[in-house]
C-alpha cells in the first residue's frame, strides 16, 4: 500500500508519520522513513489509522467525500502546493497537506485575501492525509478533506527552509495563567485574520483556545455575527482550526448540527475558565483508552477508497 512509484522526487520526505502523538506544534522530521509493511492489513482488528496513514498518494478520478469529519475518507484528494505567493506549508514531513479540491480551493483564496486585512500570508498546518481516514497520530477529525489548521505566526517576507518547516514552532498566543491571551503577541491582525475567515460562506466553524475567544469578543465592536461560528476548544493555542461546511451536491458528506446561535461570548464561555476546566483532577480510576477505530466503523465506501489506484 505503499504507492511510492507515483511519488516526485520532491515529494520523498512526505513518506513517513511521526511516532507518537503529533501535536500541532510536534516538530517534524529531516529524515523521514517509510512505515514498515503491514503482518497482515485485511485482518478486521487492524485500526483503520494504521491503513490510511500508510497511504502515500490520494487516489484518482473525480471528488468525493463519505463520512463525517471524524468518521470517514474522501476521494479525488489534492495536495496544497508547498508553496505560494501567501502561503507555506509546515511540517511537510507529516504528509497532510491534502483535501477535497473544494478545500484547496478555499485555502488559496483565504491566503489570497488575507494580506488585504493585514496578515501577510498563511502558514498551514495539518489538512488531512492523502485519502483522508483516522490519522496515526494526533486529530480525531480532519477525516474528510475539509479541515485546516493554520498558524497563528504570519508568513515571513522569505521561503522558509525544510528545516524551519519541520523545526520551528509556532507562536503561543496564550498567557501562562490560561485566562487571556499574551498581550506580548496577541495583534489586530489575528483578530482580522480570523473574522476574515469566519465570514467566508463555506465556513461552518473554526475552532480556537478560550482565551483566544475571549480576545475577540473584547474586540469584535458592533460586528458580532460571524462570533457564531468561533468555538472554544482545547488546546488551539498556536493556531485556529478551520472547518468547512459539506460542498453543496455531496450527499455522503455528513455535516455538524450548526453551531448554537448568540456570539457565544456569555457565561458559555465562562465555563472554560472554571477551575473544572482549567485544573482538572485525576480521576482515581482511568478510564481505559478506547480501543482503535476499525475500517467496519468507516462507511463502506472507505474501503474501496482505501485501494483505489
């Protein structure tokens, strides 16, 4: 399942995953190396991460999307060029810079537009593996090709190198404390860039630290509405999660319920500075870890997703 005779030359470092939980700001890899070879793939135990996390390539012919973000594949997948006039790519190494075209589509139009608010360009974090699934490690989500993370650290004015793609971290947009955001590095600009992306229709959430949120109901004004669709989340403190509504026409692509209505900037958010939230105690007895997603909980279609050439 290794499809790695379709892959450029350029493409070489995009061949392994990283071992353990790859969290947004993991650093990446200088010497990638191709994950062994399955025992034995078509055993049903096999977690369904292990299966799609060794594919390569995404598969040919037209689009497709089935399933839910965090339960589900896409066909017809493309990758998000390493490089544009207003974006870059990071952490090349993990090989998800992949989505539905509708996706990439987005992505170069937001990047395009993003300099006329003041944010110079994107730096993009992990979009989704080649055929989308359960990723190996890190996110529960970005199953579909229609999620995008995004740094909060605007582009720099060069290219960056592999090294600084794979090395360097993004900013941390959060105090220590978790109760606001740094005022050291917090700018309008990621307010603008933010509300930018927000008001584009195909957005149906983007996902941010609570503290970030906080931000910006201080900041929003009178302009309120597009508050809506920004959803505290854990974590989300080096950048903000985007999530794109199902394409019109896309009848197996399962979309959320839509977001509860109100800027969502009342005592909703004021739960995720409970002491709850913010220390939370161990539990005397952990629970034990769930086991591994099967390809039997994906719908059908993932499989012939899966080995489709």
């Amino acid at each position: 399942m290794l499809l790695t005779a379709r892959l450029p030359a350029a493409l070489a470092l995009t061949l392994a995953i990283l071992a353990g939980p790859a969290q947004a700001q993991d650093k990446g890899t200088l010497d990638p190396k191709p994950l062994p070879p399955l025992a034995n793939p078509n055993d049903p135990s096999t977690p369904a991460k292990a299966l799609f996390g060794r594919v390569t390539v995404p598969s040919s012919g037209a689009s497709h999307i089935y399933g839910s973000y965090a339960k589900g594949c896409f066909a017809g997948g493309e990758g998000l060029p390493f490089d544009g006039p207003t974006w870059q790519v990071m952490r090349p190494s993990r090989n998800r810079r992949w989505g539905t075209p509708y996706l990439i589509n987005f992505m170069e139009r937001l990047a395009n537009t993003a300099p006329q608010v003041g944010w110079p360009g994107l730096l993009v974090g992990d979009m989704a593996q080649p055929r989308g699934g359960p990723m190996l490690t890190g996110h529960a989500s970005h199953q579909i090709g229609i999620d995008a993370d995004v740094w909060l650290t605007p582009m720099p004015d060069r290219t960056l190198t592999r090294a600084e793609r794979e090395q360097t971290s993004a900013t941390d947009m959060v105090r220590g404390d978790r109760l606001d955001i740094d005022p050291d590095v917090w700018t309008s600009a990621h307010l603008a860039l933010i509300r930018l992306t927000a008001k584009q229709p195909e957005v149906a959430r983007i996902f941010v630290n609570a503290a970030i949120k906080k931000a910006l109901c201080r900041s929003a004004g009178g302009d309120r509405g597009w508050l809506t669709k920004v959803r505290p989340m854990y974590g989300h403190n080096y950048h903000y999660h985007i999530r794109l509504a199902c394409p019109r026409g896309s009848e197996t692509c399962e979309d959320q319920a839509p977001p509860p209505g109100g800027d969502g900037c009342g005592s909703e958010l004021d739960y995720w500075f409970s002491n709850a939230v913010l220390h939370p105690q161990k539990p005397k007895n952990p629970p034990r870890p769930k086991p591994p997603m099967t390809m039997a909980a994906l719908p059908a279609a993932c499989q012939a997703v899966l080995h489709a050439r």
